[in-house]
C-alpha cells in the first residue's frame, strides 16, 4: 500500500464504507459495515475507523484521510458546520474541517449544505461532486436525483449546486408499510418476507398507482385506496406494497419535476434496483427523456474535494487549481 | 326503562358507545368503553355488549337493536356488505343486516358504503344521515367533512350521499410522530408528555404550515421542513408536531376543497378540539365560508334509520315512511 494517497470515507446514517485510493484516485482497496452514526461498534468512532482502516492506515503512513455524510452532523463524530447553496466544488473545499482523531492522525470532513428555504443534506454534495467528474457535460445544466430514504433533488448550472430539494419517500414508505393499516395486508401475508415488489403484477401495480398519481395531480387523496383496493379485491394483498411505492415515488417525481428549470436533463444517482423503480416510473410522464444513470459517486468526489483542498497531488500536479 | 324504544350502538375501532334511546329518539342512558373491535374484552363481543348494555336489555324487554360502524366489517362481529353509492336513508335502512346472537336477540347491523374508485366507509354514513336531521337544509347541498384518523370527505346532493374521499391525514400524523426523523425531536423533548398544540406559539407554527401548502399546492415537497426547520432554529422541537400537523391538515383541505362541486357548504362533524383545528386552517382559504359544526351525530342517524327500518314507531307514526 506504499501508493496509497487517501483513505477516503462515506460515513451516513447507516453504513460506513471506507475505500483505500491510489494516484489519480484510482481504488486500491474498500470495504463496507454496518456502522452508521447511529450504529457504531463498541468503542464509537474511534473503534469503528480503526476497524476497517486500521491496517492501511499502519502501512500506508501519513496518509490524509477525508470523510463525507452524517459523521458531520451534531450526532457525528465532528461537526462540519452546513455551506450555504449556491456551492461549488471550491466553496466545499474551502470549508472542509480538519479534526484531530489522535494518534498524531486528522480527519477531514465535508461539510453538508443548507438552503434557505429551509434545507439540509450531508453527503450527497459529495456525490454530485463526483457525478460532475464522471460526466462533465452535467456541470452545465442538470437535475441530479438520489433516491433513497430521504430522496434528495440537487439543481446544477454552470458547476454550482443552485437550489436543492428533500423528499421523504423513502422513509414514508417504511412507516407506512411497518406501521399503518395500508401495510397491514401484506404484513399479514408476509409476515417475515420481503414484499413481492418485482413480479409482473406487481410491477403493474406499481404503474397503476404512478399513473393514478400523475393523473390526479398528487397522492394525498390516493393513499386511502391502497387499503381500499386491496378490501375491493381489485389488489392483491401481496403487491400492495408496490403500489404504495408507486404512490410515493410517483408523486416525488410529479413535484420534483415540476420544479425543473428549463427542462433540465435528469439524472438518477444510487443504488441500482432502486433507480430503476424510478426510471420505471418516470415512462408515466412522456415528454421526460430516458435518465443517465450513475452508481455511487461519493468516491470520486471525495478524491476531487481532496485534490481541491491540497490533500493529495493530481497527476500532472495542475489539477488541484482546476475548479470546474 | 318501560320508555325504551332502542338500544344503538356506535361500535368502531377503538370504541364502543351505547345508547338507550325512549320515544323520538331522546338519549335515556348513554355509556363508553374502549371496546373497539380490535380491543375486546374477555368473552369477545358477547361480554362486550353484555357488559354495556345488559341491564338496559334485561329491563326494557324485547327492545331493538341497531349498531353501526366496524362491528359490520370482516373483522367485526357480523358482515354487513357495503352498499355502493349513491345512496340515502332508504337504501341503507333497506340494507340493514339482522343477525341472531342469541337469547332471542337480534342485532341489526347499518351496512358501510363503497364507491367505485375504490373507497369505503363504515359509521360515518349513519353521521351523515344524523347530520341531515340535525340541520335539514344540508340535505340540498352540502360537502360533511369528519375529521379523524381516516378523515372522510362527503358530498350530499338531494338528500343522498354521492361521492366520499377518505385522507389519511390522522394515521399520517400519528406514524411520523411516532416512528419517524419528523418526530424525533418532539420524542426526545416530551418523550411522555402530550406535545404542546395548543400554545400560541404551536398554533403560529401550524398556521405557517397551512399557508406554505396552500401557497406551494403540496405537502410532499414540505414534509421534510418539519426537520429542517428544527436544525435551523426556526422551529422549536415542541412546536414542530404542531408544524406537521398544519402540513398534514392542510393538504387534505387542499386536495378536498379542490374537489367541492359548486362550492358546496362545508360541515364539520366530530371532536370539538380537532373541528376546532380545521376550522383555524380553513382560514387560510380567503374564499370558504366560516363552516357549520356538529358533535357526533351517529345517535340521530341511528335513530333515524331505526325508524326508516320499522324496527321502532315515530311520534306520529308517519315519520317512518319519510324518506327524506
């Protein structure tokens, strides 16, 4: 691991994924746990690093190490105090926040970003950090969608993240299927499986309840008849967790989309199964173009806030002065 | 008890309330428990109504009984299939299911209503019924909103029922209160006691919510406000229920003033507190008159489709052909 440069992290809520990088960022080595801020091992932080990065650590040297996500927030490790939006890859550089973690070592941490409006996200900075690194051309002027438990829609233009927006579908689906009487069929039918959700019927399902969305103009008078359908016996108690997910991913793209300037292109970050639910559901509206996907891209825009911020050296050593 | 005409029964899902009602329906003896079809006693619904209603039905003698609400469910005590809208006092009192359940008893059973989009209801048809003795004018025209944990929206043309939507707003409420990021900082301020509602501070916080629906024209792009707003410090976390309960209550009268025909005068029926709270939302639509207010009104409609059935005489003895 002599060619070590980063040991770069993606510290959230649930997961805490660490990737050992070479020069020009190139991934050495990573490995992913279950320890999320809010599920770290015994001995906290401290154990959690130096458990799954302890040895490179050991054998790489002073290596500089640089986090993004919730290990920032007021229940991290640290806090990296929120950008004000409009940012840039500059702007985040600039405010990284170097914490001593002992052992003669520093962590650097991202700091999330806020919006007026108001707003927060931590983490997914990074992330379109790096989708702009894997496709350029998105600097200009795009829409960058990450789905997850607290969706995220991120504005760009001219390389700055502009406006941004949180949906809570993600974790509206979960209470609503874990705790509601709309998830109480299925519950009751699977009570220790995983929801059919990618059946032919149900993925009609799903159609249906995006379609019922983007025709009436919002979810809210919809939700009742996930139980309603099922109680009719127009929907099958097993696929009515697919609908419900129509219901809700429908409307975060009825609004999201909604909010678009000037048409622009959308892209889908994340996790793949799940990007595909929403590309699916984006074929409801028909003026929408097919979305470029990317996987997650928090590794590359750690390594590019590095290189911005002087922690690591590009290449030909001229790219930590290039901003866009 | 000689005067006994009825003993009616409001029996949901999380209450049962009996009633004995003498001639023209006046309220003799009225009792609650919280025996909901989903909390029984020991001995089921048998002990239940014996246990409210024994020493009424043992002293009046062969006196009649009328329940309505989840007790005609599947998971109740008998099914009384829902009747499909549109309909009126004559087709749901010719619905009426009789059921023996023993001792010579008969309990009679007011049927649910559907609606093909799908939707259902069970109880609140028969508060409609009581809502239009109670204020006969509202039989022309009149949009009836019961607030609650599944709040129903009814549109009454010419004494029938046409059309009902069910919001989840309630249940909504009460899930992300109870299990979600929203209702954390509530959780972690007031973990046992009630949250703070009805502060003019809380009242500020859920006026603020209404009106940034009303303005936005949705509560899915604002939900996750309720958390920002709080890591910002503009909102108090003993506030923000309040906040969220203003979003929550907001999009329903939105999507529900939306759907009124012709303006149609809205009526509230139920709980005085949460009538009350609807009523402070309603404010923020400049164009909706101050709406009228009527406690629960099962009592009248249980009255009124005893008399309807035959099962008791009216005053006069006319009364009970009057389909009106």
């Amino acid at each position: 691991v002599s060619a070590a440069r980063l040991v770069a992290l993606d510290w959230g809520t649930s997961s805490l994924r660490a990737f050992l990088l070479g020069a020009d960022g190139r991934v050495l080595a990573q490995r992913q746990q279950p320890w999320g801020i809010q599920h770290l091992p015994t001995g906290g932080f401290d154990a959690a690093l130096n458990d799954i990065a302890g040895d490179w650590l050991a054998a790489a040297g002073p290596v500089p190490l640089l986090a993004c996500g919730m290990v920032g927030s007021a229940q991290g490790w640290h806090v990296a105090p929120y950008v004000p939006c409009p940012a840039d890859l500059a702007t985040l550089a600039a405010a990284l926040v170097a914490f001593d973690i002992g052992q003669g070592r520093v962590l650097h941490i991202v700091p999330g970003l806020s919006h007026q409006r108001p707003d927060v996200m931590r983490g997914e900075e990074t992330q379109v950090i790096g989708a702009l690194i894997q496709a350029p051309r998105l600097a200009e002027h795009a829409t960058l969608v990450m789905p997850g438990t607290h969706s995220k829609w991120v504005a760009v233009r001219d390389g700055r993240i502009g406006d941004f927006s949180t949906y809570l579908s993600g974790e509206l689906f979960a209470v609503l299927r874990d705790h509601s009487i709309l998830g109480r069929p299925q519950r009751e039918v699977t009570p220790t499986a995983q929801a059919d959700e990618d059946s032919p019927a149900a993925l009609r399902a799903f159609d249906l309840a995006v379609n019922a969305v983007r025709r009436q103009g919002s979810a809210t008078p919809l939700l009742f008849s996930t139980r309603a359908l099922v109680l009719s016996g127009r929907l099958r108690a097993e696929h009515s967790m697919a609908y419900l997910s129509g219901l809700l991913i429908g409307d975060e793209l009825r609004c999201g989309l909604s909010g678009r300037v000037d048409n622009a292109p959308l892209v889908l970050i994340g996790d793949a199964a799940l990007c595909l639910r929403y590309r699916r559901a984006l074929g409801a509206w028909a003026d929408v173009a097919e979305p470029l996907h990317l996987s997650n891209t928090a590794v590359a825009g750690l390594w590019r806030l590095a290189l911005q911020a002087g922690l690591v050296q590009g290449a030909g050593g001229a790219d930590d002065d290039d901003s866009r």
